[in-house]
C-alpha cells in the first residue's frame, strides 16, 4: 500500500474544503433574521414598552379631573333642606373647582414624557440590534462548528488510513511500535476536538432557538455556504456612525433633553398652581346664592422644597451628560477592539487559506514521499499532518471571530457590515 497515494489525494480535499463544501437543506441567515424580529420575546416586551410610553405624553399635558361638590346647609334641625325659604344660611346647591398648574408646567411636563417615549424606542432599536447581532453571532458559531467538524472528520479518516499503513510497516520491520502508538494517540485527539465541536454545535443550536422563541430541541439545519467579504469603512467612519445612529447614543441623548426639561419644571414650581371655584345654591323662596373664588397655593416652603428640587434636576441633568460621555466614551473603545479584531482575522485567513495551508500541505506530501524511502520518520509526518490539520480549524476560528467582531459592530454602529 502506497502512502503517498493514500495520504495526497485527502489532504488535497482538506486543503480545499477550506473554500466551500456541498451542503443540503442550509439554514438561511435573513429568514431567521425575519423570525426573530416577528417572534423574539426581548424585542416583543420592548415593543410594548414603548407603545406604553407613547401613551403618557397627553396624560401628563391634560389637567388634572375637575371636582364637583354637591350639598346643602340647614338651620334648625340636622334634617335636610330644614330651614330652607326662611333662614338665609339654609340652601342646598353645587360646586365645580378646575385646579391650574402654573402656565407652562403642563407643556413641560408633556414634553419629560414624549423625551422619555422617544427614549424608549431608541431602547426597542437597541434591543432589535443586540438579538440580531447575538443571532448572528451563533448562526456564525454554528457555520464554525460545522465547517471545523467536517476538517477534523476529513483528517481523522486520512490519520486512520496513514495507522493502518503504520502498522503493515511495522510488521514488516520498516516502523517502529511507537509510531503506531502516536498514530492512535493523535486519532484519539482528533475525536475528543470533534467532541467539543459537538458541544459547540449543540450550543449555537440551542441559543438560536431561544432568541426564536422557539421549543427546546428544535432541530436546526446546517448553515448555508458563506464566502468571507472585507468590509469597507475605517475606524473614523464607525465611530462617527455610532455617534449619529446608535440607539445606545440616541437614548441618552433624549434623556438629556429629558433632564433640560425636568430642571425647567423645577424652576417653574417657584410659581403657584391656582384653583378656580364656582358654584350655586338654591334658598327655595329665597333669591338663588352664587359663589366664586380663586385659591393660590403658596410655595412658603422653597428653602426646603423647591430649592431642594431644582438642585435634584440640576444633578441630574449634570448626571444625563456624563453618562452620555460614559457610554460615548465605550462604545469608542469596543469599536476599536472589534475593529482591530476583525482586521486581525481577515488577514490570518487570507494568510492561512493562500498561504499557510497550501504551503504546509506541499510540505506534508514532501515528507510522505522522503517517509516511504525511510529518510524521514513517522514522527516528522505526524507533525506535518497535525500543522495542515491546525491551520486549516485556525482558518475558521479566524473566519468566526471575523463575523462575529462585524456583528458585534453592526449593534454599536447601525450599520449593515455582514451579508
């Protein structure tokens, strides 16, 4: 049996599953990128959150309920309408009071409510953005498993034929008893990779089927083919997309608006609400009794109350720009650690695919070829096998944590960076 012939043909079929491979029934991202957004419970309560919130505006602008009093006044006996038509204090008769906040309070405070609305659904595009990017991030998982999976399967075959040739050889007298032992050692490697790939496997499957809201178990298929593609803006245009499109952003810049308004409130409860009554009362024969009047409430306390509170809104509009720096400041700083990452990844793979892998294949064959004249030994094979084997996983590893770094972007950018 030749080894050359043997080992050549598969290594081959290796070096080039690193570009495509057939599959069958394939998993296709945008439909369940359209089920997730129909379905995922997270995006579904934030929806709701917002509709709640858009409800608040007019309650918080509306006066308050008007009261109405109804009543009567008896001179002589506790029973009603006793002294009515005779005694001036006896009447029986109504009252309507309408309390009015200070001009201006009922615009501001509509206005705290709309920002905190508008808030919220910068809150609901956040949500959408992180389970799509934490969908994709597993269905690039789960490609990875697959893809990694079916090179150990490949190699592990290749390893099982290169053994049983050891072991002919070996009982010929042309290999040692320990190269056997390193052929079985490293096929035992190779399956406990493929068990942890399994793992792997099984737990990209399970996250995609919780942000689908969907049974524990159900069966997803495998991811369809994908071919790698640079993306096209730098480091400046990311950071000034997530300074004008990120909800993150967005959010805290409306809750700045939000505080704004609250502190003008706040200077605002320096002036008295008002009441205004009115009301009539019938005295039977008697000429009917109307009444008017204006009641103030008088803000006496402000040393202890509205000073208090405009000091409280002042700190938390102060409080409102800070943490808009915080998370400027943040979003900065895992932009660039993405970005780079993902730079990092697309050139190892455009070395471990052109490169690498090509180049530690010839070597392989090279060292088959001198392995059946006895110039190299078993061991100098076994390590040019597991080189072509490592690089060729490293290439998906890099391929999913390229994707994942541009999923990763595409949450704090709103940007479209994957296909």
């Amino acid at each position: 049996m030749k080894v050359r012939s043997i080992v050549a043909g598969a290594v081959f079929v290796s070096a080039s599953g690193v570009f495509a491979w057939g599959q069958q029934q394939p998993l296709k991202l945008d439909e369940l990128l359209a089920e997730a957004l129909r379905g995922n419970p997270e995006i579904l309560a934030a929806q709701k959150r917002y509709e709640a919130a858009r409800q608040r505006p007019t309650q918080e602008s509306t006066l308050p309920e008007p009261m109405f009093s109804l009543g009567y006044q008896s001179t002589g006996s506790p029973r009603p309408f006793a002294g009515l038509g005779k005694d001036p204090l006896a009447n029986a008769g109504f009252m309507v009071s309408q309390e009015f906040p200070f001009p201006g309070k009922l615009g501001l405070r509509g206005g705290m409510a709309t920002k905190e609305a508008e808030a919220e659904f910068q809150q609901y595009q956040a949500v959408q953005l992180n389970v799509v990017s934490r969908l994709k991030q597993a269905y690039y998982r789960l490609y990875y498993a697959y893809a990694a999976s079916d090179a150990l399967s490949r190699n592990r075959d290749l390893l099982k034929k290169l053994l049983r040739v050891t072991e002919v050889r070996y009982t010929v007298g042309k290999a040692a008893q320990q190269d056997v032992f390193k052929a079985q050692t490293q096929v035992g490697i190779l399956e406990t990779r493929l068990v942890k790939l399994e793992l792997e496997r099984n737990s990209a499957e399970a996250e995609i089927n919780s942000l689908l809201n969907r049974a524990a178990g159900t069966p997803v298929p495998r991811p369809e083919d994908l071919k790698p593609k640079d993306f096209a803006l730098n480091l400046n245009e990311l950071y000034n997309s997530a300074r004008t499109e990120s909800p993150m952003l967005r959010r805290e810049q409306k809750m700045i608006e939000r505080t704004e308004l609250a502190l003008n409130l706040a200077r605002k409860d320096y002036y008295p609400d008002y009441t205004l009554t009115a009301g009539y009362f019938n005295q039977g024969s008697m000429p009917p009794m109307y009444m008017a009047r204006v009641d103030f409430k008088l803000p006496v306390y402000f040393w202890r109350k509205q000073r208090a509170g405009v000091a409280e809104q002042a700190s938390n509009a102060v409080q409102a720009r800070r943490t808009y720096e915080a998370t400027d400041q943040s979003l900065r700083f895992r932009i660039k650690g993405d970005y780079l990452m993902a730079q990092a990844s697309w050139k190892l793979m455009e070395l471990y695919g052109n490169t690498v892998v090509p180049q530690a294949s010839l070597a392989l064959e090279s060292s088959l070829s001198t392995y059946e004249t006895g110039t190299v030994d078993f061991l100098s094979v076994l390590t040019n096998f597991t080189t072509v084997l490592d690089y060729e996983v490293n290439y998906w590893e890099e391929f999913a944590n390229y994707y994942q770094a541009l999923c990763r972007l595409e949450e704090m950018t709103a940007q479209k960076l994957t296909d």
